[in-house]
C-alpha cells in the first residue's frame, strides 16, 4: 500500500484542519486506484462534497503540479454508506501540451457485488497569459467578523439545526442571515451569502485547497432551492444532489474567510437548480459552482 496521496494531518497539528486532511489522504491501492474512507457519522449516508473532494483529490494524483484544475463535473448516483470504503479508479483520457484530463469512477461494496456511487470527470490546465480578464464583482456585505456563527444558529434552532454541527467542527460559518428564516424571499432579493473557511490551516499546496473547496461548496448550495418558500431544512421537505460542477476561475486559500453567494434560477419537477458565486477577501471572484438538486416533500 503505498503512502497517502494527501499531506499528513500531522502537518497542520490536531486541528478541524487536520480532520479534513485526513479525509482526503487516499491509499492508492494499485495504479491510479485510491481508496477512502469516511469519519464516524451519526448520519446514514456519505456527504456528497466529502466524496466530490476525494474524487478530486484522486485525480490530482495522476497530474503534473504544473497543472491546476480548472473545472469538474459530476454526477451523485447512489447514497453512500459511511461504513463502506469508497474506492475511487481513476481513467487517464487525455494528456495533451496544456491540458489533461482524468475520468473518475466510484464505487462501494452492495450485497457482494461492486456499484458506482458517483463519477467525476475533472479537467487541470497549464495556465496561459490571460488574452482578456473580467470576473463578477463581489456583494458589498459586511465582513465575517461579528456576524453569528453556527453555534448561535444552532442554539436558536435546536430541532432543526443538529445536522449542521457536525460540519461545523471543520468548517466555520457567518451567516448575513438567519438560515432557518420562514419568511420566503422574493425577487430579485432571492440570494443567501454566507462566510466560510476550513477551520484551521492547510499546507500550501493548491490541489489540497481546490479539494477542500469542493468539499465546502456542498454545504448549503441546495438550501438555495428553498429560499422562495422559506424556513430552510430541518421541516418537511428533504433534499439530495443530483450533480455538481465547480469552475476554478483563481488559486484561493480554503482556509482563509470567503464569501459564497448561493441562488437558484429555476425549479420545477421535484428539482431545484443551483448556483454558487465565491469570492476571496480581497475581491477576488475565484470560482462558481452550479447544481441541480432533489426536493421532496415528506408528506408525499
């Protein structure tokens, strides 16, 4: 077994960080076969960005560090079971003079026999002299400093917040506004912002904080399908992703504050359709992320 394809969590001490490195250390197991696991979860499926990110990290091990991702595209095709490994078999299908590309493929142990849970095809460039340069300009929103966190979410939400504390031992949030609001929102006032960073710090390596990045945009990308009848999760209506994309528009540290603006421009048929804009502190606009989403209703 060869050594893990990520940092040792070592490197960043016994942090929140730590937890997120080690969740993204796969053994490769043979040729561009990598194996992942998943860390004890009361819940009885696998968080998508935790999968989005291996995936991720996978492929980033079969490039040259030369070349930075620059866009994913993937699909969820079956829950996962955090008591399973996931295994991740990376195809190799194009490497070309400024671009490579890697074909992901996971899959888990059902009854004895191998399914796929999730495939990813990601997408890493040389870099080139920009021909033209334009990026969104960032929301004029106060900073992170002050606003709550998810432990003052939390408390005024007990019954229907619990699911988020988990993840809020290794992601810190700043909400410009009450997640759990029942009052819908109404166009063209329809976005949620919110402020994110891994908790804790990562090592400078730019495919380290791409993956974290994946990870972190999972996180309330579907809320946004919920905006314009309010209350957020936690009521009647449950929720899955379908599939996720993120576009890699600048290098960004993941553990360092950023702001994520989340909307959705259409729903319909028990699907909701999500976009994600984030920014650095500085102003930078350094990726978009996009997903379509499931929305059921409990009550049938």
């Amino acid at each position: 077994m060869s050594p893990p394809t990520s940092p040792s969590p070592s490197a960043v001490g016994g942090t929140p960080a730590a937890e997120l490195l080690q969740v993204l250390a796969l053994d490769e197991r043979s040729p561009d076969c990598f194996v992942g696991t998943t860390p004890t979860t009361p819940q009885q499926r696998i968080f998508g960005g935790q999968v989005a990110a291996q995936a991720l990290t996978a492929a980033s091990a079969t490039v040259s560090r030369e070349r930075a991702v620059h866009s994913l595209h993937s699909y969820f095709l079956r829950p996962g079971d955090p008591q399973e490994e996931i295994r991740y078999q990376v195809e190799r299908i194009r490497e070309g003079r400024s671009f490579s590309t890697r074909r992901v493929l996971a899959s888990q142990t059902r009854r004895g026999e191998d399914v796929a849970i999730f495939a990813l095809t990601a997408d890493f460039h040389a870099g080139e002299r920009a021909v033209v340069e334009h990026s969104l300009p960032m929301p004029v929103v106060p900073g992170p400093d002050g606003l709550p966190g998810l432990a003052e979410v939390v408390a005024a939400h007990p019954d229907a917040s619990g699911w988020m504390a988990t993840m809020g031992q290794v992601v810190e949030q700043r909400f410009l506004a009450d997640p759990f609001d029942p009052q819908p929102k109404l166009s063209p006032h329809t976005a949620s912002r919110g402020w994110f960073r891994v908790a804790g710090r990562l090592p400078e390596d730019e495919a380290v904080h791409a993956a974290a990045l994946t990870f972190v945009s999972d996180l309330t990308l579907l809320t946004a399908g919920l905006a314009r009848v309010g209350g957020g999760w936690g009521g009647s209506t449950v929720g899955a992703s379908l599939d996720h994309a993120v576009w890699f528009h600048r290098p960004m540290r993941a553990d360092e504050w950023f702001l994520y603006e989340t909307d959705s421009p259409a729903a319909a048929s028990g699907r909701a359709l999500c976009f994600g804009q984030i920014w650095a502190t500085d102003g930078s606009h350094v990726a978009t992320v996009v997903q379509e989403g499931l929305l059921r209703s409990l009550g049938g």
